[in-house]
C-alpha cells in the first residue's frame, strides 16, 4: 500500500536527539519561486524599488550610447575627410584645445554617472528597507516555521537580483533608445555608423552593474531581517 | 464507540460496529458512515506516531525569568514560572493581558530566550541548542497558531502548508499530497488555491491549524487562536483542536482567555503577574462552570 508507506516516511518519530538531523533546507529552486511571486504579487513596491535602478541605468546607457554614437559619426567624418583627400597630417588650428576640453567633458561625465548611481543604490537600501519592515510579521512567521536566517537572507537577495535585472533591463533599453533617437535626430545616418558590438557589450556591462548594485543595497536589509528573533518580529504592528 | 445520527429520523446509534441501516427508521446510514470512515481515515493518516517515546512531560520549564529592558526601566514579564506538561493533554494558559502568558508562550516555542530559568522539551534543555537545532525544532516538533492567524500572504492555502515541509526537505510529490491531506483534514478541501485574502478569517485559521501540522510535530502551540474570530468560527477552531489532540495524541498548549476553551482542557494554568497562580484540573473547572451557570 503506497499510502502506508508515504505515512510511515512522514511520520518517523525524530526521538534521537544525540545526532539531530541536520536537515533544514531551502533550495535555491525554491528560494527563487518564493521570491519571483513576492516581487511580482507586490508589484507595486517592486516598481518604486525597481525605478531608481531604471533611472540610473538608464542614464549610465544613455552616456555610453552617446559615447559609441559619437565615435561612429567622428569616424565617418575621418573618413570622408580622407576620400575628399584632405591632409591628415595638419592638425587644424585650436586642435589640442578641443582635445582638451573634450578630455575634461568625459571626466564630469563619468563623475555624473558614478554619483546617479550612487544615489540609485542608496534609493534601492531605502525601499528594500521598507519593504523589509513592511515584512517583518512575515519574516517572523517563516522563522517559527523553521526558516534559518540564511533562507531570510537569501530570499531577500534574490528578490532584489531579480529586480535589479528587470530593472536594468528596462533602464538600459530605455536609455539606449532615448539616445540613440536624439542622434538619429542630429544626424540620420547614424545608426550605420556606430560599432554595435561595443553598444551590445556596453548595455551587457550595464546589466552588470544594475544587478551588482541592487545586490550590494539589498545586504544590510536583508541582513537586518534575518537577524531579528521571532518573538521581536512577530509582535511588530506595521 | 461511534456516535451515529440518522439524517432521517435523527435517531442516535452508539455502536462500536459498523451500521448500515437506521434501526429506528430503516434509513440507509452508508453515506454517514462512510463520511466518518473517510474522516478517521485522514486523522489516523497524520496521527503522530508517538510509541517510541518515553517521557512523562513533553515540556518542562524551571524557574523561567523573563525581564524586557523598556530603555533604562527593566519590566518583569516572568517571575520564575515551573510548569510541568505531560505529553498529550490539551493545556490552556489563562490570565489577563500583561499577565506574561504570551511570554511564556514564547519561551516554550523557543521563539524568545529566558533571561533567567530554563524550558526543556522532550527533556532537551533549549538554551543548548545552536541556531541551527533551535530551527530544526522549530520546523519538526512545533506547530504554532497565532492571532491572527499569519499566513504568508503572497502563497495559496496549499503553498501555506507545504512551506514547512520544504524547510524540512521533503520531496515535491509528497509535499503536495501531504499539503492536500492536511487542507482536507481541516475541511478546505475544495480551497486549495485560494490565497489568504480570498478565505475567511476561520477558514484562513484552519489553513493555519493544517500548516502546524505540516511536519507532524509533538506540540501544537495556540496563542489565542480564537481572539479574531467570532463565537462560532471560534468554537469550530476549537472542537478541530480537541478533535486532533484525541485522534492524534499531540500536545495541545493554548494561551488563551476565551472560556469556551476551559470546557475542552484538560487543565488549565492561571498565570498572573509573571507567575503561575493556580492549575485547575478538568474536574474542578466542570464544577466551577456549573456553579457558574445557575
């Protein structure tokens, strides 16, 4: 009787406390479907958190476009400037200027885009925050079901994994194209001129980033969840 | 003995046998039966197997303390509390708001730790045990019922159930027929997809009874399971509670001020400022209530 069977592997009495099994899990399969559905059945917090991660990436994306779109109509113009059999050699007058200050344009640029995600990455601790303490009765709940801090942990990091890849995806495409349609409006040929394996490895880079930033802003969060003990974060009124 | 009515002529059968045919009326009594049989069936499906154990007292506190630090003012919730539990018995834990019952609840759920004292469960001191075993105890041989009632909101009836049963690492297919039997047991056999928000505050308080019972513990901790649901949702809860702890043989400890739960205890712990005032035995309550009522 198969029945009988499943009931006696069920209820095997646990009386040996000499060797307590160690034999408390949550495996990653797991871990991910729990928070896949608490990202998306809390959509809405999932979107507040998620915007600051778009917002950053998107401008991050935006820079990197500009920056490949401009390399590729520069080029263009090297190039046609060669066809038309111009001297490469004489440097027009106010070059090293140019130069110069376009040197100093990149640097304020990368200084904006390190701070946008700074700024992002603490948006993202702020509404990880709340959403733990939003969380707590629940956090204590799965403590007294026998969840190890590490499950609350991993849970939580997970769900902001998941989060910072949809956001970053959202953010990167937008800004790429938000760029990419104000080049094409300078200059209509542009798409042509651009190296689109760069582009593509700029946006994966992004990607990158995104994930890695809402993987560091979840940490303190998600730590700060795991380590209440049950009774303190089952008496929590929200 | 069985108790048998007949839905026809009403008639009540006591009998230790199997009965087909109403004896007053000639009713066929087949569908009774078998809706008993099929009930036993799944109580005895997740009844505790409990032959190999030994000890008297299942739960054991001695000289518990608890002091809550409140900023630079130090409250005492527990004023050193011995209580003895013996395996089996249906235990209600009285006494007013503040009175520290709540504390003491989670003491002996391991939920919180004493400051002074210990609780030994099953004669396992708790304050040995590391996190990993304090968690493990948690998930094998305590079920909790709270208040209010503490589903997961975001999972369905079935996820609810099954959860611990992932903590404790057993197999897809038997999570799920074993999640399905214990929504079936507790009669929400038809709602097992339905989320906490689309249940009733009762029906939701039985997802949570089924969920205790998940990984087929030795206790079942109540902290007042009936404290949000009304008079007769409330008796449901409770007649479920007692029904469990006589098919079954699980400890049932209930911190509670709702007197409809002293008629089903079989004793009861009066608590009051931090320590035990008086334990009334079944006998003595039945007394005291009919004194009550007249």
């Amino acid at each position: 009787m198969i029945k009988a069977e499943l009931a006696r592997k069920i209820y095997k009495s646990d009386t040996d406390w000499g060797q307590v099994q160690r034999q408390i899990t949550l495996p990653w399969r797991e871990a991910f479907r729990i928070s896949y559905r608490n990202v998306i059945m809390r959509l809405g917090r999932a979107m507040i958190t998620g915007a600051g991660i778009v917002l950053g990436i998107a401008f991050l994306t935006s820079v990197w476009t500009a920056k490949v779109a401009q390399e590729g109509i520069d080029r263009y113009e090297a190039q046609s400037a060669r066809a038309i059999g111009e001297d490469e050699g004489a440097m027009a007058p106010g070059a090293e200027e140019a130069k110069a200050e376009e040197e100093a344009r990149a640097a304020r640029q990368t200084w904006l885009v390190v701070m946008s995600l700074m700024v992002s990455a603490v948006g993202i601790t702020n509404s990880m925050l709340m959403s733990v303490t939003e969380r707590f009765r629940e956090i204590g709940t799965m403590k007294c079901l026998g969840a190890l801090d590490e499950f609350i942990v991993r849970i939580f990091l997970i769900e902001s994994i998941v989060l910072g890849f949809i956001g970053s995806l959202v953010g990167a495409l937008a800004g790429h194209g938000i760029m990419l349609l104000v080049y094409i409006a300078k200059q209509s040929g542009v798409a042509a001129m651009m190296n689109w394996g760069e582009m593509l490895l700029y946006i994966v880079i992004a990607l990158g980033i995104g994930m890695f930033l809402s993987l560091i802003a979840a940490v303190p969060p998600a730590m700060r969840a795991a380590q209440m003990p049950p009774a303190a974060a089952l008496a929590t009124e929200v | 003995m069985a108790r048998i009515e007949c839905p026809e002529c009403g008639h009540v059968e006591e009998t230790t046998g199997l009965v087909t045919i109403c004896p007053n009326c000639k009713a066929d009594l087949r569908t009774v039966m078998a809706e008993m049989g099929h009930r036993r069936e799944r109580l005895r499906e997740v009844a505790h197997d409990d032959s190999m154990t030994t000890h008297e007292y299942i739960v054991r506190t001695k000289d518990l303390h608890k002091i809550y630090k409140m900023g630079e003012v130090e409250v005492p919730a527990l004023k050193g509390v011995d209580v003895n539990i013996r395996r089996g018995e249906y235990l209600s834990i009285m006494g007013p708001s503040g009175s520290g019952k709540s504390t003491l609840f989670n003491m002996v759920g391991g939920l919180d730790k004493p400051s002074r004292g210990t609780c030994f469960i099953e004669e396992v001191d708790m304050a040995q045990l590391d996190a990993f075993e304090l968690a493990w105890l948690r998930c094998r041989k305590i079920g909790y019922i709270f208040q209010t009632f503490n589903l997961i909101p975001v999972m369905t009836a079935l996820e609810n159930v099954t959860l611990p049963m992932i903590f404790a690492g057993m197999s897809s297919d038997e999570m799920m027929e074993r999640g399905a039997l214990l929504l079936d047991l507790v009669g929400l056999g038809e709602r097992l997809h339905h989320k906490p928000y689309e249940l009733s505050g009762g029906q939701q308080q039985r997802v949570a009874v089924a969920r205790s019972l998940a990984n087929n513990p030795a206790i079942i901790l109540a902290d007042e399971p009936t404290g949000n649901l009304d008079l007769q949702t409330g008796k449901e809860i409770i007649d479920l509670l007692k029904e469990l702890n006589e098919e079954s043989g699980v400890t049932i400890i209930s911190a509670t001020h709702d007197l409809k739960m002293i008629d089903v205890s079989d004793r009861v712990i009066h608590i009051r400022d931090g320590q035990v005032e008086r334990i009334e035995n079944r006998a003595d309550i039945d007394l005291e209530v009919g004194t009550l009522g007249q």
